[in-house]
C-alpha cells in the first residue's frame, strides 16, 4: 500500500464508505475501548482515512490524533475534523510526539498487511505508541470469511445523479491474497443524470440491492459517456490464531470476538482484536 493508492478515492470515500462505516462502528468501539479509557484521554485514529471517525470520539471527551499514509485522504480529514491533530504516515512505522492511551484502527484498514512480519511491524509501532496498559482495537477480515464472500461479484455500491461506484471483492484461497475492486463513474458536464430521482432513490433502498448491484454491473455499458476509473486494493487474510501469536509475542495481552461482542468468529462475520499493552514489556524497540 502506497500513499497515492488511496489519494485518487478520497472523493468517494469521503461522502459514502467513511460515514457509514463510522455510523456501523461507533457502538461497538465505545464497548470495546472508549469507555474503558480515562476521559481527557489521548486517542489515535490509525489509517484515518478521511477522519470521520475523529469528532465523534473527539465529541466523548478524548484529544484525538489520525494518521493516514494518503494526503489526499488527510485532506478530506482537516475538513470533518478541524479538531484532530493529523499525521502522514506508515501504520508499521511511525511514532508519536507523545503516548496515547487509546489506538483504533478500523475499517479493515490492516488487511493490506501482506502478512504476518508486517503486521507484527504495525503492533510494534503501536505498542511504543500506547501508555502502560494502553488499549489497541482493531478489525480484519480474516480467511474463512474472505472464502466465503470475497467471490468476485459486486459487492457494495450506490448510484447518485452525478456519480457510481461499485466495489468488487475476490479473495484466493490458497495464496490468502486478493483484491477489492472499486469502480468509480463520475458524469461530464456533457452527459445525462442517471435517471429520476424517484428510479434513484428506488434502486438504493436496501430491499432493492439486487437491482442496483445488477445495475451497477453494467453501468459503464450504458453510461458510456461518463467518465470512468476502476482500481485494485490488494487485500490478504490472516488466520486469527497467528495474529493473537503475534500480539502475545509484541507485547499485547488480546482476545478476539464479533462486532456484537460474540465471542465464536465465523465465516459471516469481521474478527475484532481487543489488545492492551502489557506492562511487563514496555520498550519493545530497546529490547531487539
């Protein structure tokens, strides 16, 4: 993952992916971190993206600090999030001016760990980044989930006046490597709105998705004047009981359990990690 892989996206995910996936995620991270940290406390966003979930853990009362490696992304967050400190950076290496209590990194942002040395590289950074017994909450899309739903076909995607997008996921089983795709459709000043208003709001009503995804994958078939780009995030997946390992083994006491809290990680649902720092090994980098 490169800082210019996300700078040409900035614009989409600004107004679709970061809201809602801040909305989807905001109930769950106050169980499983914010409300276990001092209030006033130092909080980092890691791979922010465009910030949203910044003011919002800002607004519980934490001083809240966002690192992205894209610019163009980190632009987009000096806008929702005014109040942040934001960095550019490396999620497996960078450091902070000062400790944290509290890292997030949501969003499946660490699934872009080609394996299991760069993801020890990202929990090290964060280990020296978190105050003794400093908490670290992260999510990925693990294997057995990514088998059973990464088979390329359109996955997400909306359908607006004036632009489309649509994500594809695919996911190889025995490479534990993949993609999702996102094709992006924005319309010249020259060319036609996508239908009524009533036709849109109709095919991005959730009982609808089938018509709108069926829609969208042939949408550049019949908006041949709109101007189109389409790209290719490379995604891995990781096998739940080697990221505990590699937590234990960077410092991190961790359990594993469902956005919902579920202990039992199965093949429809994201794994989220809840990590503290553990006291007894406290400066990982002066100890190699």
């Amino acid at each position: 993952m490169t800082k210019a892989d996300y700078d040409d996206w900035a614009w989409l995910y600004d107004r679709t992916l970061g809201p809602d996936y801040c909305k989807s995620k905001l109930e769950a991270l106050d169980r499983m971190i914010l409300g276990h940290l001092p209030v006033g406390g130092r909080v980092l966003d890691l791979c922010c993206g465009t910030g949203q979930m910044l003011i919002p853990i800002y607004g519980r009362g934490f001083q809240v600090t966002g690192l992205d490696i894209s610019a163009e992304m980190l632009n987009y967050a000096k806008e929702n999030a005014p109040v942040a400190t934001l960095m550019q950076g490396d999620a497996r290496d960078f450091e902070l001016p000062e400790q944290v209590d509290g890292v997030v990194c949501a969003s499946a942002s660490l699934n872009h760990m080609r394996n299991i040395d760069e993801l020890s590289q990202v929990f090290k950074s964060v280990h020296n980044s978190l105050k003794e017994g400093g908490i670290f909450v992260f999510d990925i899309n693990h294997h057995a989930q990514m088998v059973r739903h990464w088979v390329n076909r359109p996955a997400a995607g909306e359908i607006a006046a004036d632009y489309a997008w649509m994500i594809t996921p695919r996911y190889d089983a025995t490479s534990a490597s993949g993609a999702f795709r996102v094709d992006m459709y924005r319309r010249p000043d020259h060319a036609k709105k996508h239908g009524t208003a009533l036709l849109r709001l109709l095919l991005n009503r959730p009982f609808l998705r089938r018509f709108k995804l069926a829609a969208l994958a042939k949408f550049g078939i019949d908006h041949p004047d709109w101007d189109h780009r389409g790209a290719d995030y490379a995604v891995y997946g990781h096998d739940l009981d080697a990221v505990l390992h590699c937590l234990k083994g960077c410092g991190f006491d961790a359990r594993v359990e469902t956005i919902t809290g579920a202990k039992e990680v199965g093949e429809n649902t994201a794994a989220y990690f809840i990590c503290q720092r553990r006291d007894d090994a406290l400066d990982l980098a002066a100890a190699e």
